[in-house]
C-alpha cells in the first residue's frame, strides 16, 4: 500500500511538472563588493531579462522549461535593514554572498548581518543558498571554513546549503541553477500536493 502512495505520489508530481509554471521569487543579499551581481548575471546566463527596479534593488524575470524566476539584486553598500527585510520576507529563496577572501572584520560584519537578518524575520523561514564567492583567489576559503565563519551550524529551522563558487572562472555555476530548480520543484510539490514538510540540515555535502 506504501508502495502504491508513492507511485501515486510521484504520478502526481511529474503531472504537475508538466502542466503547471512554478514562479519563483529569489533575493539575492550580501554585503557590498561581494559578487551579486556578477553571480547574478553568470549563474542565470541568456535567460535572465532586466525588467527595472523595486525599492533600490534590480529586478530580472528568468525563464526555463516549466520554471520563472523573479529575482531581485540587492545592493549591498550601506545595508538598510529595512530594505533587506521587505525583499527577504517577499521572497521564496535567500542567496547570501560573501566574498570568500575578505578579511577576517568583513567576515564579523557578514555574520552579523545574517544573524540579524534572520533574528528579525524569526517567524519567516526561507530556504537558503549561502555563495563564497571568488574562489579563484588564492586566500579564499573552501565550503567548511565558510560555515563556520557564518554560525551556519546554529542555523536549524531551515534548509542551509553553502557552496565555494567563482564567476570569474566558472566554478559551480550549474550547482547554483541546480538548487534553484530544486527549490522550484519543492514549491511546485507543495502547491500540487498541499505538502511542504522536509527535515531542515546544512548542506555539507555542496559543492567545494
């Protein structure tokens, strides 16, 4: 009988995979100088279209097979608080970037930055994608050191993942895309079956 509700369940899924768009609202956040845009511009290629701005932020729509995404750029100079917690709580995904040779005082700010972030939207969770970017550099940090410069760990009521990437270079793009569809599938799954639940953990199997 378990056997036949998973068929039935998975039938389902791949109905709604084919018939249904998933529109997905993706922030991207971090402190200045951290790479967003560049990544911005590198993880979504030649689908990404410049639609204006919203609140200070760059606003693109993104398209791919059954997948739309709206994504917003946020600046990072001069972090208003405000302005992060209107597109964090608008969103249905965190990209958090940070440049992954900064020194050990941009590494603080980052932290605290999230930390804050995260501890005034408490009763908002958001699925999250935390970049160290620049790891082209020779002094960038790898996936590990990156958590456990963030608190990543401490964050458990969500699903965390990290990955080391470099525009410059190319390096774990395509990871970016592939966790974006997988958040598109996840929504597309709860809008179909009514279902969102999932053990929340850090990802430390992402890619290095």
């Amino acid at each position: 009988m378990l056997e036949v509700c998973k068929k039935l369940r998975k039938k389902l899924v791949d109905i709604c995979n084919s018939i249904f768009v998933v529109r997905l609202r993706v922030v991207v956040l971090g402190l200045g100088r951290s790479g967003k845009s560049t990544i911005v511009m590198k993880a979504f290629r030649d689908g990404l279209r410049y639609v204006g701005r919203q609140r200070g932020a760059r606003v693109y729509e993104y398209n791919e097979g059954c997948m739309s995404c709206v994504v917003y750029d946020v600046p990072g100079r001069r972090v208003s608080k405000a302005r992060w917690d209107y597109f964090y709580r608008k969103c249905d995904v965190l990209l958090y970037c940070v440049d992954s040779s900064e020194s050990p005082g941009k590494w603080t700010g980052a932290r605290e930055e999230l930390k804050s972030l995260l501890y005034r939207n408490a009763w908002t969770k958001r699925s999250m994608l935390v970049l160290g970017t620049k790891n082209e550099r020779k002094d960038a940090l790898g996936c590990i050191d990156i958590i456990l410069r963030l608190g990543l760990l401490d964050i458990t009521d969500r699903e965390v993942s990290c990955f080391s990437v470099s525009a410059r270079e190319d390096v774990n793009m395509e990871c970016i895309r592939a966790w974006i569809r997988e958040q598109c599938d996840l929504l597309r799954e709860k809008n179909c079956l009514g279902v969102g639940t999932r053990e929340w953990t850090v990802d430390l199997n992402s890619c290095l």
